[in-house]
C-alpha cells in the first residue's frame, strides 16, 4: 500500500482540514480575545447589550433602599411635627350684628333655665365669631409673619368677592357630637366665596412657613356653647348636650352678618374688656374707607420689626461684651496694652 505523499492528499480531505484549521484559530482568537479584556478596568460588566450598566439589579435595589430610608424619614418628620401642632392663634370673622347675640342669649338662656349647670359652657356674647383658620405661632417674630401674612391677603379677598358684600345668614342649631353647640350657617350663594377666602388663608399662610390649617375640612359655624369649658360637668353626669335643650331653635332665624372685617386673634393671650379676643392686627373687608386702618396695621407692624431689630442688636452687644471680657480672650489685654502705650505717647510728648 502506498503512503500517501504531502501532495498526495484529496482535495475534500484538504478542504476538511482547512476549516478546522480555520476554527481552531477562530477560537483561539475568541479565547486571546476573553483573556486581553479580563484585564481591562471595566472586565466586571455584565456584556448583555451595546448599552448595557453595571450591575444594574444591584444599583436598583441600593437606590430603592435608599428612598424608602427617605421617605420614612420625611414620615416620622411630618408626624413629628403634626404631633407638635398645637394652635395658639386664628383668624377669626367677629359676630357685630346685635339682632344676632341678642338671638343667641336667648337660646343660652332657655338651655341655662332647664339645667343652671350649663352655665359655665356658655360662651360670652363678646366672643361670638367664625374661625376661618386656625394656626401655630410660637414667637413675636412668627407673630408678625402672621401679620405679614393677613395684610397679603386683603387683596385675594377682594378678588374674590369682587366687589360684593358677603353676608352670611345664621339659622338653626347642630352640635359636633354633642359636646359643642353651635347656630348653623345657613345654604346659599355666600358658602362658595366663604370657603374658597378660607382656602386663600390657609395657602397664603402656609407659604410663609407657618403651620396653619386642620386635618378636617373648613365647616363654618358660630359656637355659643362647649362642655370642654366645665370639664367637671362630666363628674356630675352631663357628659353631652342634650337636643331637648334646644329643640325649639332647630330652625330659628338668627340674622345676617355683613363680614366687615378679619381678626388675628391669640387663644391663649387675655381678651379684652368686651370679652373678645387678644387681636394682633385686622383687616377691613368691603369698605371703601378701610385704608386708614390698614395703614394703621402697616405703621404698628413696622414698629414691632424695628423694636424686635433693636432688642437682638442690645442682646448681640451684650454678647459680645460678655466674650470680650471672658479670661483667657486676650482681647481685653490686647485693649489694656494699647491705653498702655497711648498714655506713654503723651507723656512723651509732654
């Protein structure tokens, strides 16, 4: 049998041995390839696509473990400080019309009549008004934030009502689960601009940074009694209002309130000899010749900033001069030696 010489091969067999040639390079191309880009900085990435990132599920699930971390901490901030709300201040809209106090002591008188332990419960006719907003200012410098805040909103008022008069119309009684008497605010046309004022100053007071505002919803109404004012009614066993009490009212008409004017008021701070709230500054609404009060508020706001201005400038030198004179400063040595050597000058002139 002949061996086959190097030029003796057939021309498939040729062929056959060329492609696997040509894989086994291919190969090792692919392999020399892999090895020269293990090397290389960025030889983690996961190659799936042209534009594919690094360790991607990974980044995900540390950035979603970051905003949770966030956003429990906004949570615990923002109950924090719900939990620390506690209004001390409000807006209130001052119950002028004599027809309705006069309505209003009545029914407490009638109520008064059929227990007299109810007496304590009611609330003075000076202090009838509608809260439009309640609030938290815990300084003079948040005070006249407040001021500030008010001042600002005489102009949305009078967008809003557009030159119109609000009157507000009282009639009937309802309670907040028994515990607080109020005369209802009847329907109409007044509700709408009613609520969107009150909305007006719950954002523009907001804006300013002060806590304003509550978790229910605005529901207008003139309170004339609570039982939280004689909390040892409970101890005898008035624990609620009795409807009885005022069924004769539940569709009396109270009269018409022409809204003049809108008070910041303090809840904690002695009333006045009326018997209405401690006002910290007004705003007259719908009266053409309400610039001079306005004016007045603009002159007692700018005394407040300038009396606040001087009292940290006498507190800042008072701190200062306290530093100064502390041991160990060198200040006071350094002031020492420069008499020192002033006095040594004049008496060389001399």
């Amino acid at each position: 049998m002949e061996r086959p010489g190097a030029g003796g091969m057939e021309s498939s067999e040729c062929e056959n041995v060329s492609k696997e040639k040509g894989a086994f390079e291919e190969e090792e191309f692919e392999a020399s390839a892999m090895d020269s880009l293990i090397d290389m900085p960025f030889a983690t990435v996961d190659i799936q696509d042209e534009c594919a990132i690094t360790d991607v599920p990974h980044i995900n699930l540390e950035r979603s473990k970051e905003n949770e971390r966030i956003s429990k901490n906004q949570i615990k901030k923002k109950k924090k400080k719900q939990k620390d709300y506690q209004p001390n201040y409000f807006l209130s809209i001052p119950i002028t019309n004599k027809e309705i106090t006069r309505g209003i002591k009545i029914l407490q008188n009638a109520i008064i009549q059929q227990d007299k332990q109810l007496a304590k419960a009611m609330i003075s006719d000076g202090s009838f008004h509608i809260t439009l907003l309640v609030m938290q200012l815990l300084n003079e410098e948040e005070v006249n934030i407040g001021i500030g805040a008010l001042l600002e909103l005489k102009p949305f008022i009078e967008e809003i009502l557009q030159g119109e008069q609000l009157i507000l119309p009282f009639q009937g009684i309802d309670t907040f689960g028994n515990q607080v008497g109020f005369v209802k605010l009847a329907e109409g046309d007044h509700i709408n601009p009613l609520l969107e004022i009150a909305e007006t100053a719950k954002r523009t007071f907001q804006e300013k940074g002060i806590l304003a505002g509550e978790n229910r919803g605005f529901k207008p109404h003139l309170t004339f009694m609570k039982l939280s004012k004689a909390p040892w009614l409970r101890k005898k066993g008035v624990k609620k209002i009795d409807p009885e009490f005022y069924e004769k009212f539940i569709s009396h008409r109270f009269g018409e309130e022409m809204v003049h004017r809108i008070d910041l008021c303090s809840m904690l701070k002695k009333k006045q000899s009326n018997g209405y709230y401690h006002c910290e500054s007004s705003i007259v609404i719908g009266d053409k010749n309400g610039g001079e009060p306005d004016d007045a508020e603009l002159v007692r706001l700018s005394k407040r900033l300038v009396e606040n201005a001087v009292l940290k400038a006498v507190q800042q030198y008072l701190e200062e001069t306290q530093n100064k004179s502390k041991p160990g400063d060198g200040s006071s040595v350094k002031t020492q030696e420069a008499d020192r050597n002033g006095t040594d000058s004049d008496n060389n002139r001399k």
